[in-house]
C-alpha cells in the first residue's frame, strides 16, 4: 500500500523549496545591483529586474514571510514608476539608483532573514476539514510563472478535491485550452510570453470560451489593471500576495454558479437584462423569457436550476407558469423565487402558496437576488 502524503507533510517541501529560491534571490539581487557598474541602468534592464520583485511579491506573503512581499512590492512601484518616467534612451539617475539601492538591500536582509527563520522552525499549516473528493468533476487552469505559487495552488486545489493544471505561460495555456475546457481559469496579469490581459481578450473574444470564468491575479491594486481585466471579460480579480484560503472559497462559489442556470422571465427587457448580467457577473449561465408561454417552454426543456418569476406577463402569467411547474414531475422541485410590483401581503402569500420559495417585490436589489438564489440553490426543495 502506498503512502499517503498529508497536505502540511507536502506543504512543508514546497516551503523548503521556496526558502531554497529566497537564497537564490539574494544573489540574484546582487547581479541587478552589480549591473550599475558596468553600465548605468536602462529601462530594458529595469524591465528584466521588475520579474524578479514581482515574483517575490506575489509569492512571499503565501510562504509564510509577509516582509519579502512587503519589501518586494515596494521596489516593484518603484520600478514602475521609474520606466514610465524614462525614454527610449534615458537611463536611471543617481539619486533613483541610491533609492533602488536601498530599497533593494532592505529586501535582501528581508530573505536572508526569511530563510534562515524559516530553516529554524517551518511553519505549521493546518488542512482544512471536508476535503474529500467531492469536487472531483471540476477542474482549474492556472497559468503563471512562478513555480512555487503554482505548486502552492495545485496542492491546494487537489486537497479540496478539485482537478488543477498549471502552466508557465499564455501560449501554453493557448496550447491547453486547444484540446480542453477547464471550469475556471486563473490567470497572472504579467507573465514573459504574453500578458494576461492579452490572453483574456483572446478567450473572450471567441465564442467557445466567452462565458468560461476567469479570475486575475495582480500583483498590485493597479486600478488601470483591474478596470482592463474586468472590462474585457474577467469574473474577479485577487491581489498578490493573498491569502490561498480565502482564493479557495472564491473559486468554490464561483465553481459552484458555474454549472447552475437561471432563467429570467420578465417582459421588461430592461429589468430582465439587468438581472441577468448580475447573474452572469457571478459565474451563472442565463436564460431569458420576454413572456410565461415562453418561459414555461424553456423551463420544460431546459430544466434549469433555479427560476427568476415575474407574476405579470403576457401569453400566460408567472402564477399560471408557476402552477404548471408544481404540477409536473420534471419541473415541480426547481426552485422558484417571484418577482412583482405588487406589495399586498394577500398577494406575496398567494404567491409563496403557489408553490414559490421566495417573493421579491420591485424595485429589487440585485445583490440581495443573488444571496437568496444562491440560498436556495442549497436548500431541498419539496413542493406538491
């Protein structure tokens, strides 16, 4: 019989292995700071340095040394700043290579430091509790370049019973995508080959992967950033270093709307794409209905997991759609949450009577629509 390797057994290898590249990065630090005399420092070689403090900055909060990450992220700012301020030929003045410097050295002594704590006394990490597999059908594309946080996640994933792959790159990603479809997609916005908004817009731009989610990881709160990856497409984004805990409840809601759909019926077409971009802004798939013959058509043949319900409406109205729904076998247990103008306490309690979980009365708060849905997405239902 094989052994089986707990996740803090595995968790602490990927530790010892990130201490080993803190060392590594102190020599790395030393070659950028030695470039200085050689040459003064140009934008093309602040561009190089920039990976190496971003990686440190994104990965060292997750390893347990929140000062390398602290120390990391203020020279990545920095760097910024300075190669937005140079021109094609300018190089680093003086006074901006003594700031770098002594921001560098401070980083420095923050890894030795890490490494030689971290060697002493690992740091002891807890598994979290129902992590047996049954998320076994979902699965997760990460694509970044830092080796260790993909390792991390990966783990991770796999302890909660999710699939994971990661991939150092856009292209391999591109490569990946090409023979499969994960459920969600993790993605670093600044990676070598190609950035991750570039690869975003790509997946969002064809049709076979437009409503597949995708969270973006920063390594800063670059509001440009995050306003470029929301805008063209991306579901959320998580900002480096994060807490890997609080990475995995998001993904686990967000897997969890990912294979429910909604269906929308209103003959407002202005409230009911409103309702549904929320939802859709939440991982949901969404069907709309302009009117309850319609609405009864697709929920006979699409069965959807939950009903958005609005009492007035032509053809046939939602308490009609509604009674139809209780009385077939197929559709009497999807859940059904009313919506309507009318406010009387007689007509919320005919409503619920007809056999509906749930009566919003308009205007509605969108956010309070999803908390409920996802409510009784998770509630049995019994009718009839």
């Amino acid at each position: 019989m094989s052994e089986i390797i707990s996740f803090e057994d595995t968790f602490q290898r990927l530790r010892q292995t990130y201490i080993e590249r803190l060392r590594n990065s102190v020599e790395a630090i030393d070659n950028v700071l030695a470039q200085k005399q050689l040459a003064p420092l140009a934008a093309e070689d602040l561009r190089r340095a920039i990976t190496l403090f971003h990686g440190l900055a994104g990965s060292g909060t997750t390893f347990g040394f929140p000062q390398v990450s602290e120390a990391a992220l203020k020279i990545e700012i920095f760097l910024d700043l300075v190669i937005g301020s140079l021109g094609e030929f300018d190089v680093m003045s003086e006074h901006q290579y003594q700031t770098f410097e002594a921001m560098s050295q401070d980083l420095r002594r923050s890894c030795l430091r890490a490494s030689e704590a971290g060697a002493l006394r690992p740091q002891a990490v807890v598994a979290a509790e129902g992590t047996t597999g049954s998320n076994e059908e979902y699965s997760v594309l990460i694509v970044d370049d830092d080796d260790d946080l993909c390792n991390l996640l990966v783990l991770k994933f796999k302890e909660k019973g999710i699939e994971a792959e990661a991939v150092r790159s856009g292209e391999k990603a591109l490569k990946i995508l090409g023979m499969k479809r994960p459920d969600l997609v993790i993605l670093d916005i600044m990676m070598p080959d190609m950035n991750g908004q570039e690869l975003l817009r790509r997946l969002k731009q064809d049709p076979e992967f437009v409503s597949m989610p995708v969270i973006m990881l920063t390594g800063k709160t670059n509001e440009k950033d995050v306003r470029t990856a929301q805008h063209s497409g991306a579901l959320d984004y998580i900002v480096k270093p994060f807490d890997p805990e609080a990475l995995m409840e998001k993904v686990a809601s967000i897997l969890d709307s990912a294979r429910r759909t909604i269906l929308v019926a209103d003959n407002d077409t202005h409230i009911a794409e409103l309702l549904a971009g929320k939802y859709r802004s939440q991982g949901f798939r969404v069907i709309t209905a302009d009117n309850g013959v319609k609405a009864w058509n697709v929920i006979y043949r699409a069965l959807p997991d939950l009903v958005v319900l609005d009492i007035l409406m032509p053809g046939m109205d939602g308490l009609s759609v509604l009674a139809n729904m209780r009385a077939d076998a197929k559709t009497r247990n999807i859940p059904v949450i009313v919506v309507s103008t009318r406010s009387d306490k007689d007509q919320v309690d005919e409503g619920l009577e007809a056999g509906a979980q749930d009566y919003m009365i308009k205007p509605i708060l969108t956010d309070d629509l999803v908390e409920r849905t996802r409510k009784l997405l998770k509630t049995p239902v019994t009718a009839g």
